[in-house]
C-alpha cells in the first residue's frame, strides 16, 4: 500500500545526510546579552535586537506602567480581531504611521505585521506581468518568495554589482512597462552594503521604481537610527524604503515608507494586508513607543559600531575570513559540517552563535553568522577569534 509519509522521512534522511538538518532551539531565560541554551548560559551572538531593546527590563516595565483598566484592551489588549481594512485598524496605527512620516520626513507611511508578510506582498503589489524585477543575487528568502508570487519577470544581478544593473536597465526595461530594483541595504547574511546612492542614480536615470529592504539596517545605521538610506542622504528617492520592527525596533511587524499613490495602491491590492489579522494593540502601541524613544539611542548605535569594528579586527589578526564591515559578521567555514562543529564548540565555551547552511547561503558557502548587540563589549568576545582560529589550525584550514 502507498505510503505517503515516506516521502517526507525520504526527504527529511536527505537533508540529515548532508548536515542540513534544523530543529527549534531549547532556549530560556533571555537576559541582557545573556541567554540559556540547552540550559546552559551563554553569551548571546545570535540575536538580531541590536541595541538590546528586546531584554531591556527597565524599558519594557516603564511600557507596562502605563497600563490601566481604561486603556487595557484598546492599548493593551493582545488581539485586534480582524484584517486592517475591517476592524482591526485603530488610532494606535494611525499614531505610528504618522509618526513613521514624520521620523522620516515622508508624505505616506504604512505599516505590515512582518517584514516577511510585507515582502510577499509589496512585490507582487506593484509588479504584475508586464514588468520587470532587477534584483540583488543575495536577496533575502522573503523578497525571492515576493518575486515568485508576482507575475513579473526577473532578472537577477551578481551582488552589488552595479556595471551589471546598468547593463540590464539600459538593454532590458524598454520591453516592460515599469522597472522595479530591489536590494537589500545590510545583507543579512553576509553584513555588507549596497550602494543606495548609486542604485537611486540609475533608478532615476532609467524611470525604475527602487525598493530597498532595511531590515538590518533600520534602528542602527543613520542619525536616529533612520537607516543606510537616510545615512546615504537619498531616503526621500527611494521609492519603497522597508523597515522591519522584530530587529532593532525589538519588536514585531514592518513599515514601509513611500508616496500616497503607492500607499493607496498596496492599501487596496497587497493580499497579505488585506487579508490577515491585524497585529494586536498592545505590539502597535509598544511600537509607537520605541519609535518615540528610536533618536535618543544614538550612545547605543556608537557601541555597536565599535564593538563590530573590535571584533572584526581581532579576526583579521588571526587570519579569519569574514565579509562586510558591519555589527553582521559572517566567519565563513564552506562546509556544512565545519559550521555545525564550529558552532557546538563555540557553545560549549559559552558563545551562542549558530550556523547558517544552504539554502540560506550558497552551497560551500557555510558559515557561523555573529549578530552583535550594543550591549556587548569587546571583551566579552575577545576570546572567540582565538577558539575559531584553534578549531580553523586543526581542521588544517
Ligand atoms: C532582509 C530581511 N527582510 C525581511 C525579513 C523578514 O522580517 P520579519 O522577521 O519581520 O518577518 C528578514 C528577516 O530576517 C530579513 O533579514
């Protein structure tokens, strides 16, 4: 009889064979730049909430302060019922999307429950079968899935590459009605940066529409935390500039900043907004209040800087290969065996920091990926780049 579960374990024995397989971590007890895993303590490397905001007790008890009977479930409450366009709209979102305008001096500002949600749907909102996508090779999982939904064709350029965008646009866009480049500001995977001020330049020079995801980059780079784009000097000619809030905002959902015309089109046509549940209001409001706080963290954002540049250095003393210049910093090892390995003894000397493998990287593109937190000083971490280069000395690589 056919079994229709052994496809599954097939895939699954698949996956296990080449050192790919993935679980939920055992994780407790988020601290500070502490974290237990697998009960055992350890200096958090992993986590995206880069100005420590997310375990910041002193920030998250002044929020719960505030709660009283009269404003528990309008302000406080943990469900919002519906879709946005029914009744899951509230004052809270329209107070964080006119402070989104005003922190960014911008005429039109919406807001999405996840940077996830907002790729998946933005994308194919303003790209249907007669246009065009120019993306970035190393674009995050979210716009690839975006892209694939929408009906557009899409062309991909090598990573950052610039020569090669130009060459597209000048050879391809004249048989599409509109152009769309995407990228990514800081690349999740790899910390480095794409060239806003360049891409803005050909985007107008070529009519396109430019979509830059600061996900990694919104909170900790630019004055108050406006993002690369804005530290870039060109946020107002980017057409669609998306922030996510589950990383240095330490919290959920996205926003993107954008034109009125924009705005409406997604209000009436991206799935994902139309069609799920609002977030609930005590997350709106908990995000109205970071972003009220976001320009007063700027000591924060310096010690990121620093401590990334620290650690970095260390690494290049020992000969380490990383890439970017930025608080993402990726110690590539090629193998997925070496990551995993690599990552366990980083841990059982009380350094999270976990491997990431294809299909999130390129095949032999294995690596540990630190995400560092203004809450962490240099020599917390000084001890790593001598555990990565002692395991590096005895793999003879
Ligand atoms: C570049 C980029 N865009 C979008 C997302 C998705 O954001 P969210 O976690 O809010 O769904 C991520 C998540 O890591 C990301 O790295």
């Amino acid at each position: 009889m056919h079994n229709p579960y052994k496809t599954y374990s097939e895939r699954l024995e698949e996956i296990k064979k080449n050192d790919l397989l993935r679980s939920f971590k055992d994780i407790d007890n988020r601290q500070d730049k502490t974290i237990t895993y697998k009960h055992k303590s350890c200096l958090n490397l992993s986590s995206n909430d880069y100005l420590g905001l997310a375990t910041d007790a002193v920030l998250c008890k002044e929020f719960y302060s505030r709660m009283d009977k009269e404003n528990m479930i309008n302000e406080y409450g943990l469900g919002s019922s519906s879709s946005r366009l029914l009744t899951g709209n509230s004052g809270l979102y329209e107070a964080l999307e006119k402070r989104f305008c005003e922190f960014y001096g911008s005429k039109a500002a919406l807001v999405f429950n996840s940077g996830y949600h907002a790729n998946i749907g933005i994308i194919p909102a303003l790209a249907g079968k007669n246009d065009l996508i120019l993306s970035d090779s190393l674009n995050h999982a979210s716009i690839v899935d975006g892209i694939r939904l929408s009906k557009a064709r899409c062309m991909i350029f090598q990573h950052n590459d610039m020569d090669q965008l130009r060459r597209l646009l000048e050879k391809e866009k004249n048989g599409f009605d509109n152009t769309l480049i995407i990228t990514e500001s800081i690349f999740s995977m790899d910390g480095d940066r794409a060239d806003i001020k360049e891409l803005v330049a050909l985007k107008e020079k070529h009519n396109a529409l430019l979509y830059v995801d600061e996900a990694h980059s919104a909170g900790v780079f630019g004055s108050h935390g406006r993002g690369l784009s804005f530290e870039a000097g060109v946020h107002d000619r980017v057409d669609i500039l998306l922030g996510t809030m589950g990383k240095a905002f330490a919290s959920h959902g996205a926003y993107a900043i954008t034109h009125p015309t924009l705005k409406s089109c997604l209000v009436n046509t991206m799935r994902p907004l139309l069609y799920s549940t609002a977030l609930p209001p005590v997350a709106v409001n908990w995000n109205l209040f970071i972003l009220n706080r976001m320009q007063y963290w700027d000591d924060r954002r310096k010690q990121l800087s620093r401590v990334s540049e620290q650690f970095r250095n260390a690494l290049t003393k020992k000969g380490l290969v990383h890439t970017g210049d930025t608080h993402i910093i990726p110690v590539i090892t090629g193998s997925n065996k070496k990551a995993v390995e690599l990552s366990d003894l980083l841990i059982e000397n009380g350094y999270l920091a976990f491997p990431i493998r294809p299909p999130t990287v390129p095949e032999n593109n294995s690596r540990i990926r630190f995400s560092l937190t203004s809450d962490i000083s240099f020599e917390d971490i000084e001890p790593v780049a001598d555990i990565i280069a002692q395991y590096m000395k005895n793999q003879g690589s």
